[in-house]
C-alpha cells in the first residue's frame, strides 16, 4: 500500500513538473494507476470492487480523451510544448476540447463525475481523504496547464456554464445521501465547480502566477478542510447520518472539529473555507461576470 501511494504520489510530481503533452499524460497515468488497486485492495470486499472497476473505466476514458486530444493538437501544431502553445486550426480546437475533458474526469466535474461517489463510498477513509484532496488538486493543477491550449475560446464558452452545473448537480445530489462519505464525494463535485469558477476568473485576469493567488487559496483551504472531515468521521466511528447524533455528548472534541471542518466546506465565516469563497467571488467580479459570481454565492 505505502509503495502504491507513493507511486501516486510521483505521478503527481510529474504532472505538476510536466513541460509537455506526454509527461503530463504520464503522470496521469503514474498518478491514477495505483489508486485502482488500492480502491480495492484495502478493503477486498464486493462493493470496492465494483468501485474500483467504474473508477478504472472511467480513467480509461479519461486518457483515452487526452490521447485523442493529444494526437489531434499535434497532427494541426506539429508542436506537444505546454509553454509558447501555437495557434492550430479547427483540429487543434477538437484536440484542445479532448484534453480540457480529460481533466475535467479527474477533477470530477459535470457531466464527467458519476464515478466519483461510488469510489469514494467504496473506499478505505484515508483513501477516500486523498482522492478528495490530492487527485482533486492535481485534476486542477492539470487543467490549468492545458486550458492555455484552448485559446480563450473554449473558456469563455463552455467553462462558466460546465462550473454553474457542476456547482448544482453536487449540492442537490448531496442533499439525498445518508451515507457521510458519499455526502462528502458530493460535495467535492460542488467543490470541483467552485474551483473552476476560480479558474475561469484566473484565467480572465491574464492567466498569470499572480492571478493565480485565489486558485492556490482555495485549493490549500478545501484541501484542509476536506482531509479533515474524512478523518474526524474516521475518528468518530460514524459512517451515516444516523450516527452523528449525540457525538458531542460522547467525544466533544471529535465532535467539534467535525464541525468545524463541515462549517468551512460550507463557506460559514469565520472559517478559511469562506475566506475562499470571499475571494473566489471577488476575483469573478473583477473578471466581469457578474452571472457566474451570483451562482457561485447561491451554490455556496
């Protein structure tokens, strides 16, 4: 198991260190292979299985769509660099909007997320605390690699409504779900939209290390608060909302850090999780969307 996650772990390193399609492709690969079979293989039961075999074909699909996207960009270009990214035709637009999809599986958005519960319920906690954070973080290290590539087009058009859905679909979904991790994997998918919120507005404010300031705020914030949560319901024992009642009678302390990792997934100040989503929408109004920051706050 400590060799798999560290494998993951490099693929990780390789995908944030990648100068090119094939390295960041690569990592991906280096990054997701281990977690299929440790999704299964650190609770060999029926229900991981199943899991991790939808988890698997889903990042089957996942590089399919960036080895597609990968050939179609380099049959216009002629070119696989990340940095001085060429101007192509209509094939690299398709190339572009291939790989832009590929990471949008990993960072679990909309329509590209109907693995993500399932893996998470199925999976050990810890397991599921590091797929929420550390996959999550680097699907959207990946995307701001390669929107880049899109131009500004693919953005501009597709990027607020695919962040307003996904914003939608995780909070209704997670309004149903009496087990707590599959609430949790819900709410990253709310999570991943508020985090390509963030990106867009990045991206609308010159797409610069600086302007990157909220995305590495919300990322460092979600990524504590949701690692929190997986391990304080770990620490409680309590798998369903049934056994959340009369935790604070039994372990105030367990008891209250829950909530108050749960209040800054929520975006409740005084937490870090609404000092995020402050500057996630102020960042949205500065980039002159209105529409977008107000659906933001409504999801929130």
């Amino acid at each position: 198991s400590a060799a798999l996650l560290s494998g993951s772990l490099c693929g990780m390193s390789v995908l944030a260190g990648a100068t090119n399609l094939p390295m960041l492709f690569l990592g991906l690969e280096l990054m997701s292979l281990p977690l299929y079979l440790l999704l299964h293989g650190l609770r060999s039961d029926a229900r991981s299985l199943e899991a991790a075999l939808k988890y698997f074909f889903a990042g089957a699909v996942a590089a399919g769509l960036f080895l597609f996207g990968m050939a179609a960009w380099y049959a216009s270009t002629g070119s696989f660099a990340l940095a001085d990214v060429p101007h192509g035709g209509p094939m690299a637009a398709v190339g572009a909007g291939l790989l832009v999809a590929s990471a949008l599986f990993k960072l679990g958005a909309f329509p590209f997320m109907f693995w993500l519960p399932d893996a998470y319920e199925a999976a050990e906690t810890e397991l599921a605390a590091f797929m929420a954070t550390g996959v999550k973080a680097a699907g959207a290290l990946m995307l701001m690699r390669l929107l880049p590539l899109a131009g500004g087009s693919l953005e501009t058009a597709l990027l607020p409504w695919v962040a307003a859905a996904t914003m939608a679909a995780g909070n209704v979904m997670a309004l149903r779900q009496r087990d707590l991790q599959r609430l949790l994997a819900w709410s990253s998918v709310a999570h991943a939209g508020y985090i390509l919120a963030a990106l867009w507005a990045w991206r609308r404010l010159g797409g610069t290390p600086a302007a990157s300031a909220t995305v590495a705020l919300y990322l460092v914030l979600y990524v504590a608060a949701s690692a929190g949560a997986f391990l304080s319901l770990k620490a409680a024992g309590a798998s369903r909302r049934e056994d959340l009642p009369g935790l604070a009678a039994r372990s105030p302390l367990i008891a209250g850090v829950l909530a108050l990792f749960l209040l800054s997934l929520g975006g409740l100040p005084p937490t870090g999780g609404f000092v995020a989503k402050f500057f996630v929408l102020w960042d949205l109004w500065r980039a002159g969307s209105p529409a977008l920051a107000a659906a933001t706050a409504l999801a929130s």
